[in-house]
C-alpha cells in the first residue's frame, strides 16, 4: 500500500534544481589564511575588490580564542591577562586608608542615627 509521503525523498515541495543559477551570483572573493600560536587555521573569503589595507592583520581564533595572524611561522602572542577585579580592588585603587575610614566613619554614625530614631 503507498503511504502519503513524497515520490522522492528528501525533497520538499516547492524545492527546485540545486545550482548556482537558481542561487544568484556569487560575487569574487579572495581567501586570506590566518594562523593562531596553537596552530589552529582559519581562513575566512573577503570581497575580491577590497583594499588591502582595509583587510584585517588579526583575527580572533574561532577554536580557542587566541589572536590569529597572517604570517604562519611568526603568529601573534597572547597578551598577558590580568586577573578579574573585584570591587573592593577598584575601590582601593580610588581610595586611601585614611579616606576608607573615614567614610565608614561617617556611614556608620548615619545607620546608628537611623537605628536610633527607627527602634
């Protein structure tokens, strides 16, 4: 007995020929092969027409995230992170030890005030 399905399968109705011509033009493109220190490649395709100049000399590595250059035996190092800051770290970098104290100083006579007028 047949089944409902589609005469051939994989198809989808309204699906066409495959082929460039039914896709629409493909416009020139140059590829430009980039390398990152892990020896990952990347080489993503740029509008032929473009400017030298305007193509980009790193790119970030799709695989690990290092900086990809376009000289394979020289690519670009990783530079040094620094640590994530908390906010405290931020604070101190604003703040002397002096200033700190006295801020808490003046915070804490404020909540004593309002503690004292609440109970």
């Amino acid at each position: 007995m047949a089944s409902g399905g589609s005469a051939i399968r994989g198809s989808r109705v309204g699906a066409g020929p495959m082929g460039e011509q039914d896709r629409g033009f493909q416009a020139e493109r140059i590829r430009v092969d980039y390398w990152c220190g892990n020896g990952h490649q990347l080489s993503p395709y740029f509008l032929a027409t473009i400017e030298p100049e305007e193509i980009p000399e790193l790119r970030d590595c799709p695989s690990c995230g290092a900086p990809a250059g376009r000289d394979q035996a020289n690519p670009p190092q990783v530079t040094k992170l620094e640590p994530y800051k908390t906010h405290l770290a931020y604070v101190k970098e604003r703040r002397t030890e002096e200033e700190a104290v006295a801020l808490l100083e003046e915070a804490l006579v404020q909540l004593r005030a309002r503690r004292g007028t609440v109970a």
